[in-house]
C-alpha cells in the first residue's frame, strides 16, 4: 500500500517476478489513470500484463486507431509497446453511489515488436504531431524539427502528405517519420 507516482517499480516487480510473471491488474483512480499507465509503460520492468478498469473514454483512446475520433498521442505510444483489448464496458449503474461516468476493464499486453534507438525521442515526436488537433502534421512536425523545409522533405520521404492530419496516420508512419528524422537531424549519430 503506498502511492503509485512515489513507489520504485523495479523493486515491487523485481519482489513479486521471482514468483513467475508480473501481472499488474486494478482499478485506477480516474482522475491520474494516464500518469500511472504510462509511468508503467515507461518503466522497462518485465512486466507481462496489466488490466485495469478506467472511465470509459480514456478506455476508447486507449483502444483508438488512426481515422478514429478518439485516436491521439496516446493511443500511438500504448501501441508501440502493447497489444491493448477491451476486455469489458462497466455501467456506472453497478455502483452504489453511481458515479457521472460509465467505465471499461481494459487489457495491455507487453509485446516487443518495436525497437528504435530513442524511443524517448519517438514519444516526443509523435506528441508534437498531435500538439493541434485541427492543424495538418506539417504544421505540427515543422514546430518540432524547427525547419519547414525540412519537414516537408522528411514528410515526402516517408510519403505522408503535408495536408493530412496526425490522426490520419498509422503507428507505422510514425516509426517510419521517426527513423528518417533521427537520421537527418543527427540524432541517430555518434
């Protein structure tokens, strides 16, 4: 029993993996779900699976893909590290007092499908795509290499137009703008 934001998650996951997997499952305070799922996400720690139960429209961004109204930064960051399932919806008619809000039990598998270099570096470029929701990836990604120009050219590259928008864009287009970019901004350089 202690705060999750404060606790060494090496040291619990390390206590509890000597048992066999490490399977974190709970219901999340609602009001930090998205600073406790990704202080897990970010943690490194061999851990399999987490389940946990969150109002339901953080639940759909979770589960949301490109084209979705509900797709942004993170829905692309969980998918880079976990397969994620919606397991069930939870009506908020089940509680006593009700709360406002409906809620969903989801499901993240850890998975290793992706390695890049700097994932830190890939996380933040995927947030400035998504920094203005109205504005194109263009707008949004020449913020971030600070080069119109460049941006443009490292766009065409990896054939996204500059006229569409972050939420048109799939994981994968964000791995392959994250690999040209690493590369010519010199941060995949020694």
């Amino acid at each position: 029993n202690a705060d999750v934001m404060k606790t060494d998650l090496s040291e619990v996951v390390e206590k509890y993996r000597t048992l066999g997997k490490v399977r974190i499952i709970g219901n999340l305070p609602y009001y930090i779900t998205t600073p406790i799922l990704f202080k897990l996400f970010e943690a490194n720690e061999e851990i399999e699976r987490i389940m946990v139960m969150m109002q339901k429209e953080v639940g759909e961004r979770f589960l949301a893909h490109e084209n979705d109204k509900e797709y942004n930064a993170l829905s692309v960051i969980t998918q880079y590290r976990c397969d994620v399932k919606k397991v069930m919806d939870v009506s908020r008619r089940v509680f006593w007092p009700s709360p406002n809000v409906d809620s969903m039990v989801i499901q993240f598998s850890f998975h290793h499908k992706y390695h890049l270099e700097d994932e830190n570096y890939f996380f933040d470029l995927v947030k400035a795509c998504f920094t203005q929701r109205r504005k194109t990836i263009y707008n949004n990604f020449q913020n971030f290499v600070k080069d119109k120009a460049l941006a443009k050219e490292l766009l065409e590259k990896v054939n996204i137009d500059s006229s569409t928008r972050a939420q048109q864009c799939t994981l994968e287009d964000f791995i392959r703008l994250y690999e040209v970019t690493y590369e010519s901004t010199g941060k995949g350089k020694n």
